[in-house]
C-alpha cells in the first residue's frame, strides 16, 4: 500500500454512496493524464483497450503483464483508479482470491471481477462457482484491510446468454450478496433493464456500461434510471482506433491525408505532459 492508496479508496467510495459519475477508461499513462486533466473524478483501465495496444486481443494479455498496466496507471493519476481485472486470471476461488491481492498492491482503489470463463462452449461459470469466485474476491480485500470497491460483473449479454436479463437478475443479487459493493452487466442497453437492475440490487450501486452499442443514452438519463456509476469500457480507445484507422486506410486507398488535419495538436499535448517529466 501507498500513501495515496487509502485516500483514494475513500474517495472512490464517497462517490458510489450518491448521485451519478461518469468512470472513464483509458488504455495508457498519456490518456489516464489527461483524463484527469479534464476533471473526472475517477478513472478505470479497460483490459481491451490495453490488449489492443499491445497488438493482441481481449483477454490476450498475461497476469503480470495486466499488474504492471494497472499499477502503471494508478500510479500516473492522482484520482481513484478501478482496475478492469477480467475473471480474475482464475478459474478457483482461492486463486482469484490472491490474485485480488496482487491487484490490490498495484495502488487500486477498486476492481471487477467477471463471470465469463473465456470458454465459448461454456461461457459463464456455473452460478454457485461464481458466487463463490466473488466471495473469494471479498475475503481477500477484507483481509488486505484496504477497502477497495469490489465490482461483481455479469457478462449475460456480452456472452450471447439467450435470456440475460433474468441471468443477470439473478447473479447479481447473488454477487451483492456475496460482497460485491458495485454490481455490472455489460451489454444491457434498454431503460426498463436498466432500471430492473438497479431496483433488484438496491441499495448497492450500480455500474451501466455505455459504448457504441447505446451511445444515445445520456448521463442525466442514466442518473434517472438510478444508476451511479457509468463507464465506457474500450470506447474511448476504440474512437482513438476508428480515427487512426480512418487516416491509415484512407492514405493508403486515395493517397490523401486530409484526415490528418483532424489530429490533435501536438502543441497542447506537449505542454500537458511537460510537468510530468
């Protein structure tokens, strides 16, 4: 633990205890940087997003190097970071539960854990397994004496799952009961859902992914909805992909770089990061 941990994690908590914010995610030092720049009050790291930049996909990644990422951006900020940490880089309870205190040491002030086991045969673990995965989570940051936000995720509608809405109703009341603080099923994009979830966990907070998929939802709506918490998982950095793909192809095919006169300006970026040196 560092000295900035606990204060981190009381502000993370502060802020799941009322009203609506918006977690972004960045995918790097830079973009974690400048998020805060522009005054959000929390951030979170997207495990696509990282896997992308580092030429491989979703879930690609390794444990260590998954540690080093998240301890690389809490470190860069000062805001409270939640550590996108995918199933845990475990199958058991007892292993998710020390690979949660691994994450806890990289300086997060909360993490999620998921529900999907990266089988495609089998995409969600068995509910009871599940449960209890959560719980495993939980006992280690009891025992870390490091409050840290535990987010329990129901991947139902990422995975495909025929009927996610009632699947997600019914783990995630599970997880909160388990000790989940924060509860997640991303991939819900309909109001009512949206709303079902929240009442069905109340009083625990409830995270809404929102992405290209429900990009018309709005804050005020969600905070409507009574939902608290709101992030954009590897949106950010897949509209940093479709402009760099955008420019990319479009100089190859016509020979025209027009689109690089929509970059940022290196002027700004510069001045940003010159107190970070």
């Amino acid at each position: 633990m560092n000295d900035a941990q606990l204060p981190a994690v009381a502000k993370f908590r502060a802020l799941h205890e009322s009203g609506c914010f918006v977690l972004p995610n960045p995918w790097d030092v830079g973009t974690a940087i400048y998020l805060e720049h522009l005054g959000f009050k929390a951030l979170a790291t997207t495990s696509a997003g990282f896997a992308f930049s580092c030429g491989k996909p979703d879930g690609g990644v390794s444990l260590d190097e998954m540690l080093r990422h998240i301890g690389e951006i809490a470190a860069a900020t000062k805001l409270p970071v939640n550590a996108d940490f995918l199933n845990g880089f475990a199958h058991e309870p007892e292993a998710v539960a020390t690979n949660t205190k691994l994450c806890i040491s990289q300086g997060v002030a909360g993490l999620s854990i998921e529900d999907n086991t990266g089988n495609n045969a089998a995409p969600l673990y068995e509910k009871n397994l599940a449960v209890d995965r959560i719980r495993g989570a939980r006992n280690a940051i009891d025992a870390s004496e490091i409050p840290v936000v535990l987010t329990g995720r129901c991947e139902a509608w990422l995975v495909g799952s025929p009927d996610p809405l009632r699947v997600a109703l019914e783990r995630l009341t599970s997880y909160a009961e388990a000790g989940a603080d924060c509860l997640y099923a991303p991939g819900v994009r309909e109001p009512n859902e949206i709303e079902q979830i929240v009442k069905a966990v109340a009083p625990k907070p409830v995270n809404v992914l929102v992405s290209g998929f429900n990009c018309e939802l709005t804050v005020s709506q969600l905070a409507d909805l009574g939902v608290r918490r709101i992030s954009v998982g590897s949106g950010l950095a897949l509209a940093a992909w479709g402009a760099f793909l955008r420019a990319a192809q479009t100089i190859q095919k016509d020979g025209s770089f027009n689109l690089l006169g929509q970059n940022a300006a290196s002027a700004e970026l510069n001045e940003r990061f010159q107190g970070k040196l």
